[in-house]
C-alpha cells in the first residue's frame, strides 16, 4: 500500500511543489542526486566502480525539450571516461511525441558516445512506453549493437522478452525489478523476487551480457551462482545498483573483481526519481523523516 502511495505521489503535481520547494529536502537528495557529476563519476571510478549516468528528465511534451536532452547528453559524453554508461528515457527523448522522433535523438547520443567509447542503455519506463521502447531498441541496434535496453521484472511478460532478446547475441540486458505499476502486473515483493529469479535464469543462459539490478543481497547471491552455472566469469556479466544506496555492498563486489556498475542520477528534475526509489525501498522514509526532523 505504501509503494502504491508514493508511485502516485511521484505523478502528483501538488506534492511536487511541496516537496521540491522545501529546504528540508537537500539532504535526501543529495544521498540520491549528484550534484557535481563529474566529481562523483571521478570518485567512483578511481574505486573501480563503472558508471552509468541518467540526466534526470523524462516525459517531455515539445521538441526543443527532447532536443535540450539530447543536448545535455552530449554535453555530459565529454565528461565521462571510456567504459562508461548513459542511461536515457525514451520519453525525455520525445516518444510521447512520435518513435521516429525518439529513434532520431537517440542514434544521435550513440553516434557520439560509440566515439568515445562509451555506451548507451534505454531504460524502462511506465508500461505503455514498453512496446516503444523495445521497438527503437531493435531498430537502433542494427547500426549500433551495443547499445542496451532494460527489462523490468514486475511485468508478467518480462520472462518472454528476456527469452527473445536472450536470443540476440551479446545484446546487453539490464534486468531490474521496476519501479512503475501497471495492469496486472506483480505487486508482492515475493512475486516480483520470483519474476526476477525466473528472468535472470533465462539471461545468463542466453548469449545476452546481464545487467543485474537489484541491492537485494538473496538476489546478488542468486545472480552469482546462476552465472557459475552458466560456466560465466566476472568479464560475462554485470552487478548494478544505485548511487547512494548500499555503497560498501558495491565496494565489496568491485574488490572481488566483479564488474561493478553505479546508476548516477544527476539535474534539477530529481523529484519523480527520489520518489520512485522510496517507493522502491519504503525503508528510505525513516532517512527523509530524520533528515526532515534534524533540520526542523
């Protein structure tokens, strides 16, 4: 109930104003949102952490707004090393507006970070974006097959689409649990555990390259032994989790030399994000209570 309560407070405009104008919220975004994204990504990266960096926007409704994303990615490819990420939402990107449009910005990002050696991974969005985003996924891997797509768990069909793009070889697969609702979609914590568990055998049994997203240690675990199974080592897939949460836990990955990949949000258009990962994690609120009492 409480999940259901801050996924809709995410979309709520009202509590946006609320929370995004008061002071007291500094702090807990700071522990999610970089604010200085080069200095984080230099920081993590001399610890032997990868990145993966999302500039904060998503549903756009013109396209000077889709073409300012597009822009500040590219902005952001001069910033990051070589064996970096970018995480990019189809809907900042304009495909609320039309796929074609969408498709177009994000061949461009690729162009660029392909010549940096960097690479691209489409995240997953609310349900009725997924059709869109495995479509331009496909289409752009023709000419750039690096490029990656996420799977979100909490889906029913998320079995048969890690099944089909387990088929593709080397396509990079970041598996998560999700933090959207949908029709008919898993809702237990249980049932969603399972999805993922069921997910993940079919990927590390394909020929895709495995993003694993989870901090849920069970599924850590779950994930290293079905990759033993699978005769993978550490070059074979990926662990990936969240800046400001569980940051010894990806310490202690890296030091094991598993390819350890940090998601780091950063811009000024943090609210739907923050309010997703409570959602995620309701444990988090006691932090933003604390946070909120220690400055009251």
């Amino acid at each position: 109930m409480l999940r259901q309560v801050l996924l809709a407070a995410s979309r709520s405009e009202r509590v946006e104003r609320v929370v995004s104008t008061s002071p007291l919220t500094r702090d807990v975004v700071r522990r999610y949102v970089a604010q200085d994204v080069g200095a984080v990504v230099s920081e993590l990266t001399r610890d032997g952490l990868l990145v993966t960096v999302d500039h904060l926007g998503e549903e756009v409704t013109d396209r000077a707004q889709a073409e300012g994303e597009v822009r500040a990615y590219l902005r952001l490819l001069t910033r990051l090393p070589e064996g970096s990420d970018v995480s990019v939402k189809l809907t900042a990107l304009g495909l609320r507006l039309s796929e074609q449009l969408a498709l177009d910005n994000a061949a461009t990002i690729c162009e660029q970070a392909a010549l940096r050696g960097i690479t691209l991974t489409l995240d997953a969005e609310e349900h009725d974006t997924i059709a869109g985003l495995h479509s331009v996924h496909a289409t752009l891997r023709k000419e750039h097959p690096s490029v990656g797509v996420v799977v979100q768990a909490y889906l029913p069909e998320a079995q048969e689409r890690c099944a089909r793009l387990a088929a593709s070889d080397g396509t990079r697969v970041r598996l998560c649990k999700g933090a959207y609702t949908a029709p008919g979609a898993y809702t237990s914590r249980a049932d969603i555990d399972r999805s993922f568990v069921r997910c993940l055998r079919v990927l590390m049994a394909g020929s895709v390259f495995p993003m694993v997203a989870t901090h849920d240690p069970r599924l850590v675990e779950i994930a290293s032994a079905l990759a033993v199974l699978a005769g993978r080592d550490f070059s074979a897939y990926e662990y990936q989790m969240l800046y400001g949460i569980r940051p010894a836990e990806q310490r202690r990955l890296a030091a094991l030399g598993a390819q350890m990949r940090v998601y780091v949000p950063y811009g000024d258009d943090w609210y739907a994000y923050l309010m997703r990962r409570l959602a995620e994690r309701p444990r988090n609120l006691a932090f933003f209570a604390r946070s909120l009492l220690s400055r009251g």
